[in-house]
C-alpha cells in the first residue's frame, strides 16, 4: 500500500522542530547557515531536505532526542500508529485481491494500491486480525457470497468506477473515526455493510498494544537509529515495516490469542461458517435470527452503553428467544425436496451456533476493557 507518510508528518515535525528551537532561544542561521532550508523543513514544505547534518545540528542545540524530534511524544507516535494501520487495515473490506488487485487498482481505491503482491500479502495480514471478531467473519461471509464490490456502505457509496481522489475518501473515513473516539456510546449494526470507522475502533481497542510495540520497533526505532538520517527515510523504512508486519502477523495473532481467550471465539465463528453452504444462507432472514435471539424486535437498535456500565447480553436468560428464531427458520423452510430441506435445517442450526458464539464475545470484550470507550 501506498502512503506518503513523509507528507503526512512533515508539518508537524517542523513545528515541532520551530517550537524547540525558538524555546531556548535560537535564530533559523545557528542551525544551519541558510535559513530559507530550515524555514522550509520548520513549516512543513515538501522542498524541505531534514538532513543528517541538520538534524544533528537540531538535537545538540536544543538538547532533545532523536525519537521526540523525528516523531513526538508518546502520545504523538500513537496518533501516527493509529493513522497508518487505520488505512492498512481498510483492505479487509475489499474481496481478495490476489484475483481482484487489477480491478481495485483502476478506481478510487488505486491511489493506495502499489504492488500487486504487497498489497495481496498485507490484505491477507489484516484480514487474520480482523478474523479474531466474530462479527466481521459473518459479515465476510455474507459479503463474498454477494456481487458487492466493497464491504463498508461509506465505500459502497462511490461507484467502482468513479473517478474520486482517495485523499478525500480516507479524510472522510478517518474524520467519522475520530468523531466516534469521543461519543460514549456505540451502536451494534446487524445491517448488511460493516461501518468500517466503527469496526476500527473495536479493532483499535483491543489489539492496538502489539501493533504499536511492533510499528516502534521495526519502523521508528530503525529511523532513529540509522546512522545518515534522511527525510526519504520516512516512506522507504514504511515499505520494509508493511512487508514486516505481513511475515510475523502469525505469531501476533497467536500472541493477542494466548493472552486473550475472547478472540478464540472470532476463530470459532470463522470455523462454523465454512461448514455452511453459502447457496442455502440466501435462504436466511440474518437481521430476524439475530434480533431474536438478543430479545430485540426487527425494528428496534441494539445499543451498547458503556460509559457507567458494561454491556451484558445475559444470554443464558434468552434462551427461549433463541429456541423461537431457529423455529422460526425451520418453519419457514418449504417447498423444497427433502435433501434440500435437511441441509437448510443443518445450516440453520450452524447458523444459530454462529450467532450465539458471536453474542458470546462481543459481550466479553464489552466487558474486557470496561474503562475504554468501547
């Protein structure tokens, strides 16, 4: 994937740069003999070259560190974390693209797209994370078995062949993201598309600890620590850490698996829904089943709030509401020859062990971080 991280923290660096310089006291010419190059790194512009001289001559002066100069304090280097794997992460909701790379690569999307096979590779990464929650694999389940061409309903919105600058695409995806951050309350959508700001956030909460220890590791830290420092530096080492983050996203996945049995479910509900034929789900009223089994009506929202209180779906007390949706799928199974009808009860009943087992979790990771907004 294509990001111009460079460009993305070039204005920051350079305030952050001005800011120390002029806090004790020194001219743009004690830095460096011609002040329009630091005047161009201080404020961002894309001629600005932060050498290996100039940030030498930065860091003694001030008397800083590399790491704060270069990329901020902790909280800064989160944000920064947060905002690369926020598009990183956005490939779990195209379909494969080991077949479909040429077709995403000619639209909107293309702007991120690079190289076939990276792209391929950190798809797949990304799609093992979000694999650990249940209700992103019902809802790929749903999704390859159709003819949409995006899995969010914010991308659905824009047509595979549209001609949009994805630049304002991911502004508006990010800006929802950090609108929801600061609400106290999140609301379960059971409706075909995931809302990818939202399942970021859950996403986020959860596993952001070994993305951030991974990301300080293999991307800042070998910046930091490269002996000729060199703006370009910023998108080459991004490169090295995406095809990085792809070779060991099995053993992180195992790592958030052994330290957090919640997310055996996601793998569970992945392992039940292979057994169901996709052919007999069309067959399925999901919204029904669901809103049956967690007591509510079709109609009504499913809302999680969290900001006093932990979520509970009390499952064991509804079990009757979920006796009553499987019967419901049973009864409305007909007018099919009797091989057919038993394969529909069959799925029915994995269907109705998907649901539960996804109800199961996202009540238990509700509950997991009760101090987060989640």
């Amino acid at each position: 994937m294509k990001i111009d991280i460079k460009e993305h923290i070039s204005i920051a660096l350079g305030k952050r740069l001005k800011y120390e310089r002029e806090k004790v006291g020194f001219r743009q010419t004690d830095i460096w003999s011609s002040d329009s190059a630091i005047s161009n790194i201080e404020k961002g512009k894309k001629n600005g070259k932060l050498t290996e001289s100039i940030l030498d001559s930065y860091q003694q002066l001030v008397e800083k560190d590399r790491k704060y100069l270069l990329f901020g304090d902790e909280k800064t280097r989160e944000e920064l974390i947060e905002w690369v794997f926020f598009l990183y992460f956005s490939l779990c909701m195209l379909p494969d693209l080991s077949e479909n790379w040429n077709v995403y690569s000619n639209t909107f999307y293309g702007k991120l797209l690079d190289n076939k096979e990276d792209d391929t590779k950190l798809q797949g990464a990304m799609i093992k994370l979000a694999e650990l929650f249940g209700q992103y694999n019902l809802k790929r389940f749903e999704y390859l078995a159709s003819s949409e061409k995006f899995m969010d309903f914010q991308f659905k919105m824009l047509p595979i062949d549209e001609e949009r600058d994805i630049i304002f695409v991911i502004d508006e995806l990010w800006e929802s993201y950090q609108k929801l951050k600061n609400t106290d309350k999140i609301y379960l959508n059971w409706a075909y598309f995931m809302d990818y700001p939202m399942f970021f956030r859950k996403v986020w909460t959860h596993i952001k600890e070994d993305i951030i220890t991974h990301f300080s590791k293999y991307y800042i830290d070998s910046i930091v620590g490269y002996d000729k420092f060199s703006s370009d530096l910023f998108n080459k080492r991004l490169i090295i850490w995406m095809r990085r983050l792809g070779n060991d996203i099995d053993a992180i996945v195992s790592k958030i698996i052994s330290e957090n049995t919640i997310f055996k479910l996601g793998v569970e509900v992945k392992d039940v829904l292979n057994t169901i034929d996709t052919e007999k789900y069309s067959y399925f009223d999901i919204e029904y089943f669901i809103n049956k089994m967690i007591g509510f009506s079709k109609y009504d929202s499913l809302e999680l709030v969290t900001k006093n209180s932990v979520v509970n779906y009390e499952l064991e007390k509804q079990e009757q509401d979920k006796i009553s949706a499987l019967k419901y799928f049973i009864d409305n199974i007909h007018s099919f020859d009797e091989k057919i009808e038993e394969e529909l009860i069959y799925s029915s009943i994995k269907l109705h062990e998907v649901i539960n087992e996804i109800l199961k979790q996202e009540s238990n990771l509700a509950k997991f971080k009760d101090n987060d907004k989640y």
